[in-house]
C-alpha cells in the first residue's frame, strides 16, 4: 500500500510530557466522539484538547463481515503451516482501508468525522467482492501479503479518492500512489521468507472469501503494541447519507 511519506504535520504540538498518542486517553473521554454526531462534539472536543494537546493514529477503512473473516482466518492457517516467519494480521481486525491518516490531533478529530461523513453520504452501499491473492511488492521477496477485492467496483475507488481530496483539504498529505484496495493478511519477516511466501500465495490465488454489501465507512483508531496494532472504531459513516 501506498505510504504517507511525510509525518502529518497539522501544527499539532504535543504538551511536554503528555502522551502524543490518544490511545493512552480513557476511552470514556472520547465517548462522545465515537456515539455523538461530529458536528455536536466539536466544541466539546475542543475544550478537551485545550486540556490534552493529544492525537490520534486514525484510518478510514470498510469493516468486514463475521462470515469473510471467518473464511480469511482459514486462509491464514492454510498459509501459516506452509510459510515461516510472518507476522500475520490479528483475523479479526483486517479490514479494507481507503484512507490512512496518520496522527490526527484532537482538534481535528471532528472535522474529519464530519469530512469522511459527507465522502460517505456520497456514495450508495456497495457490494464487494473479497477474492484474489498478492504481495507488496509486485515482484522479488514478498514483504506484504494480502486478499484483493476483486474486481474492486469503481465506487470504491471513487470513494477512496473523494476521501483521498476530502483529507487533503484538512492538510493530511495525499498518497502519491494509485490507490490498490487490499486486506493484509501478514508482513513478511526476511528475503527467504519472502520468496517462500510468494510461491505459497501463487497457489492460493483463486481465493474467494465472499460477497457483502458494505454500508458504511469507519474512522479507526489505531493504537501501535508490541503485540500488534489495536483497531477501534471511533466514528461510524453510513453510506448513502
Ligand atoms: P497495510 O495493511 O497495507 O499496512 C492501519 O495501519 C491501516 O492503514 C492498514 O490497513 C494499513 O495498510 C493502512 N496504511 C496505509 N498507509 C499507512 C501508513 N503509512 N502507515 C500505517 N498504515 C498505513
């Protein structure tokens, strides 16, 4: 996937000795950015920073369904016995993301809400198709393992690029490459891994985890662990308004 080459910088500066990353804020205290409406929740949001001067990680992804994970988390322990050192992805965090963030700062949080909110009211529900295999890079030892989205209707990637520009007009810098949807299933670990993850994801190429129709966007949280990377989803955004 695309990266983000340059840290977001929002002329957000952290307090001296106050966490940068919100994850480490009590959950209660972002209640309200996660239930409210985005618009309702900026003055109080607002008065919350004042106080924290905090952040947060954040992605706009599609959530998928219990059935597709299920499936994936098959595909994965077909995957583990024939391929060593790979970090897989927790099964039932992996979602298809259009947008990554990077640290947005407490002041911003509701605009974007309200931003991603408009991208989805946009957009009418879409079915997708979770199906396909491949690795990041294209070629040589695989680094990034994934399902695709196959074929990915042009509504998705409409999407992505109305919240690509929608983020862009809040300063968050655009990716500078083409958006390839996609779902890690695991980050490879070492170049014979690599190879030996590339042959084993070749023979699972026909891989199809099933239709859903997605009906919203959600704005996650990601707070980074030792263990993995923590999804929580902050702001649901239904599609077609
Ligand atoms: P990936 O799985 O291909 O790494 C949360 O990290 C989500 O945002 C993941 O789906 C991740 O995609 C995506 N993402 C896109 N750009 C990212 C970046 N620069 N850093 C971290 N995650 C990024």
């Amino acid at each position: 996937m695309a990266r983000a080459s340059q840290p977001v910088n929002l002329g957000f500066v952290a307090k001296p000795g106050t966490p940068a990353n919100m994850g480490k804020m009590p959950m209660r205290r972002l209640g309200h950015i996660a239930s409210g409406s985005a618009a309702g929740s900026l003055h109080r949001c607002t008065r919350l920073s004042h106080r924290y001067h905090t952040g947060m990680r954040c992605f706009i992804a599609i959530e998928l369904p219990q059935a597709v994970h299920d499936r994936i988390g098959r595909l994965q322990e077909q995957l583990r016995s024939r391929i060593r050192g790979v970090g897989w992805s927790r099964t039932e965090q992996i979602h298809l993301t259009l947008k990554f963030l990077g640290e947005v700062p407490d002041t911003h949080l509701p605009r974007v809400i309200d931003a991603a909110s408009a991208v989805a009211g946009r957009f009418a529900p879409m079915d997708l198709t979770v199906a396909g295999t491949g690795c990041f890079p294209p070629h040589g030892a695989a680094r990034v393992l994934w399902v695709g989205v196959a074929p990915p209707p042009p509504e998705l990637t409409g999407c992505a690029e109305a919240c690509e520009q929608a983020m862009a007009a809040l300063g968050f810098p655009p990716e500078n490459r083409p958006y390839h949807p996609h779902l890690t299933l695991g980050r490879v670990k070492g170049f014979d891994a690599g190879r030996q993850a590339r042959a084993a994801i070749e023979q699972v190429a026909h891989f199809n985890a099933g239709a859903f129709t997605a009906t919203e966007l959600v704005l996650f949280q990601s707070v980074l662990q030792r263990t993995g990377p923590i999804y929580t989803p902050m702001a649901r955004l239904p599609l077609g308004g």
